[in-house]
C-alpha cells in the first residue's frame, strides 16, 4: 500500500518542493519519460557508481535491502523495508543484524533472487575495488576480514562475517556496533547480482535487474532505454511504480541544450538535478509561464573544493589557511547564479543534516569576497610570501562549476596565487582524475572541485568518506584532502555506535570544526537548484533523501 501524501494539483513555483506535482497511481505507465543529461553515468553498475543522481536512478532499476519512501521533502527520508521484509533486526547491542528477503523475488529472467545475490553484490562492491573502484566501502570497513574480494579470490564465498544460512536470511556480525545499520542498506551495493552474469568492469553496460524497468540499450555517452521489467512485481513492492511505458535518457549534450531541450519539451527532466544555467536561469525567474513549472529546493549538499594536503605546497597548513581567506565565494556564488543558486557556505555540514552549526573558520567579509590581509599574513606563515603556483581540476560539463573554478583562480589571484582550471569529464571524473590520488600527485593538481551530500541522510552519513583516514582509496577516492587525523577517526566511530541522536549530532559538529581546523575542504555554497519540470512530467516531487526530483516516481503523459 502506498503511503498517504500531501499532494498538489496541477503546478505552480515551488509546488513539487511542497507537495506532488500531477499526481498518478502507482501503474498508471503511460508515456515516454525522457531525461536527458550533459555527460554520461558515472556508473549503471549500482556496486561502482557515487553520483547522487545516479543512486536515485538506479532504484528503478535494482532494488535494496531497505529504501526511502516515495514521499516529498523530510518525509522521502522515512526508511522502508524494500527486498527485506522489515527494518533490519539487531541483536548484541548492534552488532549483529539480520535480514531476511520478501518471498518471490525474481530477476528480469524470472529467475529467483536469493540471499546469497546480495552477499556477492556487497562482496564485490566493497571487496573487489581491484575492478571496481567508485562506490563507498562502509561494509568492509564494518565487517572486517581479510577477505580479498571476488576476483582475487573466486573460490571463497565472500567476507566470512556476512552469511546466508538460508536463501532468504541475511547476518552481518560487524566488528563494532553500528547504529545506522538501516541507512546502509539503503545503499546500492545491497542491489543483488548474480554472480553467473556478472561481467566485472563491464557490468556498468548492462546491470540485471530487479525493479520496475530494464535496461534495453545503453550506448555510452548517447542513450540509455529502459522498459518494463515483466518479473517485477508491484505486490512485493512497497514504493515503486510503473508511471511510464518507457524512459530515455538522452546523454552527453552540452549545458545549453539540455535547457532547450527541456523548454521545447524534448525532454521532461534534468538527470543531474543541478538546475538550469544562469541565463536559462534568469528566463525562467522572469516568465511567469515559465516560472510555474519550477522549483527551488536547498539540495542538501554542500559545494566544496579540497586542498591535497599531501601534495606541496599544500602539505603546509598556512598554504592551505592563505586559500580559505582568498576565496570570492561571492564570485563563486554568482556562477551559480546567485542567491537562486545557493547561499554562501562557511560549513561542510548543510543546514539539512543533523549537527549542523551555523560557525566561520575563516570569514571572507561580510561581502563575502575573501579577507586578502588574511591570506598575505597565511602566506608569510607558510614561508611563500609572494604566492605559489597550482592547479584546479573542475567538470567542464557542469558549466557552473567550472566557471566557480574560474572564479576561484581569479580571486586566489589577487594575493599572488596562481591556479591553473584544468577541465574533466564527470563520468569518469572520481574513477580516473580527480578521485585517484596518483593522478593528482602525478599532474600536482592541488584544487579539486566537487559537490558532496550525505551517502545517507545522518552526519556518519555526510562525513565518514571524506574526512576518515581510513576511507582514502586509490580510485574512487573522496578524502580528497587525504587527512588522516586520529580524533576525528575516533569521533567517527563513537558517533557510529551511539544510538543518542543529541550526541551523534555533537559528534558531527565536532568533525565539522576539527575539520576546518586542517583546512583541507573549502566549503563555499548550499546550493539551490532551479529545476524545471515540463508540463508533461506526471507525479513529481523533490524529495529529502537525493535533494531533487524522486526519478522512481517519475511518469509521463
């Protein structure tokens, strides 16, 4: 049974962050749904991807353990058994969890999807970064073992401490107690994988699926076509539907015509959820027609670029302070757009998670475009008095960040450093460059751009990938700055086993100002988005799990 939803009638501005844009049942699979994006997937493969659209896309095609309700705003956060039959069951004080998967679950082919599917599919997620190098690692660091993944060790049947005693139960003995536990399932490593169609790297072309929609073709960086899956069934399922009897997914265009595309109506919605750029921008805001068909949700996420503190002359904290004071974030900001694309950030946590606090390190005037006095006194601290030269790695697709890179060379410009924006592809953008600590070293690519929101709505959540030490990987890397400080690894681990939600968001405050204290991430704006939703677009909401529209409940006219 769905849930019972605020909804709204036909459209409005900001109407899909208050309610539900056109809503329509559940199986109401009427028309094509086209999306359409500026560059590719990072990954349809749900064990090697990190993009947040990405994971909210893929839920129509895998399912997990656990999901996010199919609800507007706050409430889209509101966990739901989705494979399993209920929340998971803890046991010794949170270190044990099990399990146990709904009853007639099939895959596309209608073959049985078994407990044993999810194990593989964590195992090779989190075990097997020999081959896939994307996605996050929290099971392996909570499970523990040895285990060397299913590549390096094809003969043993996964990490020792998550069994299968039956083909519907599943029983992670974690080395520690963790509180979350249901928030990971939520995760797309929990999607089950055959291991018989397993095809390693390229299991990203063509993912076998267990929600609503197949993939029928994917040519990268062109088109990916998904139809209805014939052995899915909506009775298993607590959240998903069927609201269109095809979806495309129209890739590699240029920024601008993504935002032709979507106000001619050849395409219903921006995968990306990032908004329109500026001068479509400004269109919209100034067109009342226009306007009604848009909304300007807080996305949850917070713009930042890291500082590699392991690559000179970023391995001295004063290089790193003399950065944080020089940045125009108000210049940054306008590459958004300005107020419309965000507000001015001075935390790593978002006003939208728990322990945020409202602090300012390193404050850039009440104008917001630096405190260069500042910056000079960092320099000279840090014995590079004249400046230093770097470089900047930015998403040339993503034209708002890129153009904030620009922005941020300029104002680094202005005390005597001299940064270099160096362009990347997005779809490979973590897996190759700006993820893979090598290739940075190897270019002395000190300024990293990047977007982060929670892998799960919670501070552990937020934070654990960027700011632990021991979350630094060799690809796929999101502790860009590479720190490695053991208070902030214990804090993460205390506020992991405390089931205390006012300690945990202490905790969460805490990192957020030990973090700033190493100066590693510059966080500069929470971003809004300025989505547009054309008129066609059926059953459309933001909700507060992803911070954009919830593509599983998507449909089209």
């Amino acid at each position: 049974m769905e849930s019972t939803r605020p909804t709204t009638e036909g459209s409005g501005f900001d109407a899909g962050v208050r309610g539900v844009v056109q809503p329509a049942g559940k199986m109401d699979g009427g028309g094509t749904l086209r999306l359409v994006r500026t560059d590719d997937f990072d990954s349809l493969d749900p064990g090697n991807t990190y993009y947040a659209y990405t994971w909210n896309f893929l839920r129509l095609i895998g399912r997990t353990l656990v999901t996010f309700d199919t609800a507007p705003g706050k409430a889209g956060q509101h966990l739901v058994p989705d494979l399993a039959e209920s929340l998971g069951e803890p046991s010794e004080g949170g270190r044990v969890w099990t399990y146990r998967l709904r009853p007639g679950l099939r895959y596309e082919d209608g073959s049985p999807v078994t407990s044993r599917d999810v194990k593989y599919a964590i195992a090779r997620s989190n075990y097997g970064t020999d081959v896939l190098g994307a996605g996050p690692t929290y099971f392996r660091h909570l499970l523990g073992t040895d285990y060397g993944g299913p590549w390096r060790e094809p003969d043993v049947d996964g990490p020792v401490t998550l069994e299968t005693p039956d083909d519907r139960t599943l029983v992670f003995r974690l080395e520690k107690p963790f509180a979350g536990m249901d928030l990971l399932a939520t995760m797309p490593s929990t999607t089950p994988v055959p291991r018989r169609l397993d095809t390693g790297a390229e299991y990203r072309l063509r993912p076998v699926a267990t929600g609503p929609y197949r993939v029928v073709s994917y040519t990268r960086g062109e088109l990916a076509v998904l139809e209805p899956n014939p052995h899915w069934d909506p009775a298993t399922d607590p959240v998903r539907g069927q609201r269109a009897r095809r979806i495309e997914v129209h890739l590699g265009k240029d920024p601008h015509e993504v935002d032709r595309m979507l106000l001619a109506g050849e395409a219903h919605i921006d995968l990306a959820g990032f908004g329109v750029q500026p001068s479509t921008q400004e269109r919209i805001l100034a067109d009342p027609a226009l306007r009604t068909d848009a909304d300007n949700p807080l996305t949850g996420f917070t713009w930042i670029y890291c500082l590699s503190s392991r690559i000179a002359p970023f391995d001295n904290v004063h290089a790193r302070r003399a950065v944080q004071f020089a940045t125009d974030k108000a210049a940054m900001q306008a590459a958004y757009g300005g107020s419309v694309g965000g507000d001015i950030a001075t935390t790593i946590l978002p006003p939208t998670i728990d322990g945020y606090q409202d602090f300012d390190r390193y404050p850039v005037g009440s104008d917001g475009t630096g405190d260069l006095d500042a910056a000079r006194a960092e320099l000279v601290a840090a014995g590079m008095p004249d400046g230093f030269r770097t470089k900047i790695a930015a998403r040339k697709d993503r034209l708002k960040e890129y153009r904030a890179a620009e922005a941020l060379a300029a104002g680094l410009a202005r005390v005597g450093i001299e940064a270099e924006v160096l362009d990347f592809p997005s779809g490979d953008y973590f897996d190759i460059y700006g993820g893979c600590p090598a290739y940075l070293r190897e270019h002395g690519i000190g300024i990293i751009m990047f977007g982060w929101g929670a892998d799960f709505p919670d501070g552990y959540g937020f934070l654990q990938q960027i700011v632990d030490g021991r979350a630094i990987k060799e690809r796929g890397n999101q502790n860009m700055g590479e720190l490695d400080d053991p208070e902030i690894n214990g804090l993460l681990d205390r506020g992991a086993t405390s089931g205390d939600p006012a300690e945990r968001a202490e905790i969460w405050h805490r990192i957020d100002r030990l973090t700033m204290e190493h100066a590693v991430i510059v966080p500069y704006l929470y971003p809004r988005s300025l989505l547009y939703r054309h008129p066609d677009a059926r059953n459309v909401y933001v909700t507060g799990s992803f911070g954009m529209y919830d593509y599983v409940a998507l449909g089209a006219s």
